[in-house]
C-alpha cells in the first residue's frame, strides 16, 4: 500500500499521523518499524488453550469439509441461543486467509443479514482492515458464537463452549498465518484467560497446538463508544502486520 492510502485509511480511522522533526521519512519509517518489531518479540505467557471436552461432537465437526460444517452449523441446537435468533452466523471470506479475524458474538444487524461485523461496527472494521492492506474479502471474518445472544447479552460460558467445536474446525482448514483476536469476549474465550484488553494487547500471542499467531485489539463497538483508543488499536494493527510479514519472509 503507498503512503497517501495508508494516511488516508488512518485518518478514516480517527487516528493522528506524525513523526519527529528530527527525522528525515526514511528514518522516520525505521524507528517505527524497530518499536514494532521489538513488540512482536514479546511473546505471550499464557500456555495453549485445551482441547474442547465435547468428544462424541466435536469428534464428527473435526471430520468436516466447508459445506458439512456449515450445514452442522446451520442445523445446530446444542444450545439455547438458536431458538432466539433468527439464523446462524457462520463466517465470511477468504477460506484460505492469511489473516482470521474473530469477534465475539453477532448482533442485531448480524442476525437479520447472517454476516458478522455490519453495521458501524462492520465498516470501522472494514477501515481497521483497509489499512492494513487488506479488502474485507480476502480476510475471514467469524465470531466466538455462530448466534444472536438475546438483547446483546455477552454469551454464556456453556454457548461458547457448545460453539467451540465449529471455530476450532474453521482455524483447522483455513490454517491462517494470524489471528486477530477483537474484544474482550474473542481474546478471554481464545486464551483461556479472564485478562483484560488492555493487558492481553501490545504483544503476540500463541493459540493452539499449531501456535499460531494471535495478536488482541480492542472491539470496533468499543472504539465508537471510545475513539481515543484508535491509536492504540492503530499499534495492534501494526504489530499483526509485522508478524504476519516475518512469518512470510
């Protein structure tokens, strides 16, 4: 991405560009790029989330193809929230991103369309993405729970883990470089960990049995509400990018 695109994204974003007098471009773009790489080797001390301990279904969902899972998905009633939504939300994208972007749970807009990230959210979200370098399609997009907690509720430990067999199936086939853990209900359930935001940000975590990078920012409902936080946000983009970059060099 050239530099006018990328500063026009960032000022979409809310997000202040600067740099020290003292410094010519080049140096500039140097030291920037040093404090993220110095970041990205602050790994996590969290240990690798468990297996789900649903074997007889996630034994069958760990077996699936796309159209078998999304089918299951679709068809589910392991709990309570499919009785009040109006349909499941699978996902949306690239099936063999890079980058896996994982919120929390749909909402209103995201059940009556069936995609996740619509609405304000979605197109903050979509301009997060923008600058990195990324159109909307060519990332995929999913949530912790495939459906509508009632009235916006945060989902209950026992929906999450009933969910937990289809996410951890759609990682298994997409196999991404990154994830990108937004909000506290994504980061806290892919973890394992009742750790804030703001203290699982600024550093490259590891998921799984595969150890994939996973780094957290905070959700785009959340930078609405709190726009002086899309600096911060700005960081955490900035360090997936630079780890996704050193997994490819």
């Amino acid at each position: 991405m050239d530099e006018l695109n990328r500063r026009q994204y960032l000022k979409a974003m809310g997000v202040s560009v600067w740099q020290r007098r003292d410094l010519v471009p080049e140096q500039a773009e140097e030291t920037v790029t040093e404090a993220v790489v110095n970041e990205v080797s602050q790994q996590s001390s969290i240990e690798p989330p468990a297996q789900s301990s649903t074997p007889s279904r996630s034994h069958a969902v760990d077996q699936m193809d796309w159209p078998a899972l999304r089918d299951c998905v679709r068809d589910c009633r392991a709990c309570e929230l499919r009785a009040g939504c109006t349909q499941t939300v699978f996902g949306v994208g690239n099936t063999q991103a890079d980058l896996l972007v994982i919120g929390e749970a749909p909402g209103a807009d995201e059940d009556r369309q069936g995609e996740p990230f619509v609405g304000r959210a979605g197109q903050l979200l979509n301009t997060m993405l923008l600058a990195m370098g990324y159109q909307r399609e060519s990332v995929f997009i999913a949530n912790i729970v495939k459906c509508r907690p009632p009235n916006n509720r945060d989902p209950k430990a026992e929906e999450t883990l009933s969910c937990e067999p289809y996410l951890a199936r759609q990682i298994e086939l997409i196999q991404p470089g990154l994830i990108l853990a937004v909000g506290r209900i994504a980061a806290q359930n892919l973890l394992k960990t009742d750790i804030t935001v703001g203290k699982l940000r600024g550093r490259v975590h590891r998921f799984g049995a595969q150890n994939i990078p996973l780094v957290v920012t905070y959700h785009p409902a959340y930078l609405l509400r709190s726009p002086e936080q899309k600096a911060k946000s700005w960081q955490d983009l900035q360090l997936a990018l630079s780890s996704l970059r050193g997994a490819t060099a």
